[in-house]
C-alpha cells in the first residue's frame, strides 16, 4: 500500500512541475485517470488485508503477499514462509519446587495493575467518573525481530493512563484523548507535520476503536503511542475469574456499572529515540567550523547548564565552584574546566545543553557572568543574581506543560 501510494505522490509531484502556479492538486487526485487506477488497487489490497486480519485467515494473509509481488528487502527473494502466530509472552515458573511450580507471565503492558486496583483508588482518591490512573513501568514482550536501537526491544518502560467513563460515553472520550495527546506531542516543537495518527485495521479482542501516534523516525513514520477504547472488557474478565464485584456506583445516575476504559499508552524508551532523532543536528558556521548539536526541548534536556570557568587559575575555579553550588539544587548542571572554552562548548552542543555560563576575570570584579545559548550561540552578559531566572523560564517543566492548556 505504502508503495502505491509513493506511486500516487510521484504522479502529483510530476505535475505539479508540469502546470506550475495553476496547479491544484486535489482536483488531481480526484480526477486524474491514473491516479484513481492506483487508488483502486490500493483499495482493494487494503480491503483484503483488513478482511484478512479480522477473520484471522493466514492462509490469505499468505496469498496477498505472494499477489502483491512482496519480496524480502533483504535478500529478495519471494520464497515465504506460512504466515504464523508468534508466542507474544514471556513465561516463567513460580513457585518453591519445580514439580508444583505455577506458570506464570511476564506482563506484556502495565494496564492489568491499574484495573486490579482502580476500586480502592476510586474509593481512596474519592474519584468520580470520568477520572483516570497512570503508571509507569516495565513491560515484557518476545519480540521476533527486537531491533532499531531502542525502538523495539524485550524489556521497555511504558507509560499508560486508563480513563474511566459511563458506558457509551467511550468513542467521544476515544476523541478526546487522541486530541489530548496529539497536542502534547505537538508541544514539543518537532513540526506537526511529523507526526500523523494511523487507525487500526485490526482491533484487539478488547478495543472498540484505536489508532496509533506516528513519529517520522529517520526509519519511517513509527508509532510511538497507542490510544485504545478498551470497552469493559478488562474490568469483566478481572470480575468473572476473581469472583469480586467491580462495579462503580455513580450517584448522578443513580445506579452501578462496571465502567468502560479509554487507554493511552506509550513507551518511554521509543519517545526518547524520536526526541534524539528530532534533536540531532549538524551544522556549519560561519567560521568555516562545524558542530553536533542535540536541540533538545530545553525542559528535557539531561543537562540544563554548564558551568565555565574561563581558564583554570586567577582565583575563577572557585568562583564557577560557588556558582554551581548555588544552581545544583534546582538544574543538572556540569563543571567542567578542561580544554580551551571553544572545545568546552561542542561538547556541551554535543549533550544538548541549553545553556553554559562563563565565569571570567570580570565576573571577580562585578558579579557578571556570560550565558550562551545553545541554539543560537548568542552570549549575553548578565549579572549574577540574575542567573537562575534567565535558565529556569525554559528548562522547567512548566515551560511545556502551560503550553497543554
Ligand atoms: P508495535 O506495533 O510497534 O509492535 P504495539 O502496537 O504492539 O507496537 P502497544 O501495544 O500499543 O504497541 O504499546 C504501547 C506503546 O508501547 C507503543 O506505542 C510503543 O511506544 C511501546 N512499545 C511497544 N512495544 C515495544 C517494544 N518492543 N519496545 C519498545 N517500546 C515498545
């Protein structure tokens, strides 16, 4: 599908050239002959594959590879395998003695303890429907091909909220949350156009309705979240084989439900790789000069300020000393006195440190100091009282989250 579609863009890109200005591309798409003949073989694949996965057929599976002329990337060649189902869990032996040792899994997603739990948070935290719980945790999968640096490995930390709301409610909540967390990811300053939802053809046994987050990795558009509409039926199923009632009672209508579930779920470890991937730059300057630089979002960048002395005598070690233990109670900061001060800071670029301040011969005689500014390599002499509230604005987290509102 995705190479139809490639097909589909070189077409309008070809004229776009040919007519210039008076182009209008989506009456083109609409109407040009070739295009709607892509369209309609891409339809058709898409129809298949979807009937396919719903109805489990991997016999079919199997067949629209062979039509669609799939071939390995690798080595090329079309000899396929049967298409199977792969063990998604890990199992493991619980247990004193190995002849009476229980079975069990390694959790594949951290949702479970949040269902298991929400009565007493409920009950707790005095919560009204609709209210959510998150959690943050590790999570375990056998996966086939665990590869991509840290995009998909066997141990991952997953972040997931679980919303609560009235049956029926759930498809608008489903809305709500996929608007929720575009825009958070949005905040973070790596061009909407890098980041698109893509529906599921296949919903899992639980859902009702998902769609993932995508990034464009350097590797291709990835999901990096996952929203599912997760009915109720987790909630039922921990009721039915734990025999413990699991209803909420909702004093606005008056009566008791067992809750459906709107989830938002996203791994820690893939949301780091698509901020390193965003933040990597090279750049020349004007110098004849280049650098590496990590244009993290100031608010989660590992290292928010480096503390400079310009050279290491004169009295201006101990002077960047009484500086960092002035600011190493609220940033993470780094001394560092080695090198010439250009080389000290490519390597702070390197790291994505937003800020460095340079204590020179000056800053002994009026209490001033330099701060450079990563992305712009603008330095600005300020006074040292002034410090730590020309680097907080950005670098806290506040910065972000007022965004979100
Ligand atoms: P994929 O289709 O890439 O295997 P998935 O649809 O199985 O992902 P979900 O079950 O929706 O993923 O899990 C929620 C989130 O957990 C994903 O969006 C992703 O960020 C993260 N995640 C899932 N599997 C892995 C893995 N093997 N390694 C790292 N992160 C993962």
């Amino acid at each position: 599908m995705a190479k139809i579609d490639d097909k589909v863009n070189k077409e309008v890109e070809k004229a776009a050239k040919r007519f210039g200005d008076k182009f209008d591309e989506e009456m083109y798409r609409q109407t040009n002959p070739r295009v709607l003949e892509y369209l309609t073989q891409r339809n058709e694949v898409h129809e298949r594959f979807s009937n396919a996965l719903n109805n489990n057929d991997l016999g079919e599976l199997r067949q629209i590879i062979v039509d669609a002329e799939i071939a390995c990337p690798v080595s090329g060649t079309r000899d396929w395998t049967d298409v199977r189902q792969f063990n998604l869990m890990f199992s493991t032996e619980m247990g004193a003695t190995s002849d009476g040792a229980l079975k069990v899994y390694l959790r594949p997603e951290t949702a479970q303890g949040i269902f298991v739990n929400y009565l007493n948070v409920q009950k707790t935290g005095r919560m009204r429907i609709p209210f959510g719980i998150a959690q943050i945790g590790k999570a375990f999968r056998n996966e086939i091909v665990a590869r991509q640096f840290i995009f998909r490995m066997r141990e991952f930390e997953q972040m997931e909220l679980q919303f609560f709301v009235r049956p029926g409610e759930e498809l608008e909540w489903f809305e709500e949350w996929k608007k929720i967390r575009m825009k958070w990811h949005q905040t973070l300053g790596f061009g909407a156009e890098n980041y698109r939802f893509h529906d599921h053809e296949k919903l899992a046994h639980y859902a009702n309705a998902a769609t993932d987050i995508e990034y464009k990795m350097p590797f291709g558009f990835k999901e990096v979240e996952g929203i599912h509409s997760r009915t109720d039926f987790d909630l039922a199923q921990h009721e039915k084989f734990s025999g413990k009632k699991l209803q909420y009672f909702d004093p606005e209508l008056n009566k008791s439900y067992i809750p459906y579930v709107v989830e938002t779920s996203i791994g820690v470890d893939r949301m780091i790789l698509s901020i390193m991937a965003a933040s990597y730059c090279e750049e020349d300057l004007d110098n004849g000069e280049s650098r590496v630089v990590m244009k993290f979002p100031p608010a989660l960048a590992p290292v928010k300020a480096a503390i400079l002395p310009l050279i290491r005598k004169g009295g201006l070690p101990e002077k960047a000393r009484e500086i960092m233990n002035q600011l190493k109670f609220n940033f993470s900061c780094q001394y560092d006195e080695k090198d010439s001060i250009g080389k000290r800071y490519r390597r702070q670029d390197a790291i994505g440190t937003p800020y460095c301040i340079t204590i020179d011969h000056q800053t002994l005689e009026d209490n001033t100091v330099t701060i450079r500014e990563r992305d712009t390599m603008e330095q600005k002499r300020v006074s040292l009282n002034s410090v730590e509230q020309e680097i907080s604005e950005k670098t806290k987290m506040e910065y972000l989250l007022k965004q979100l509102i």
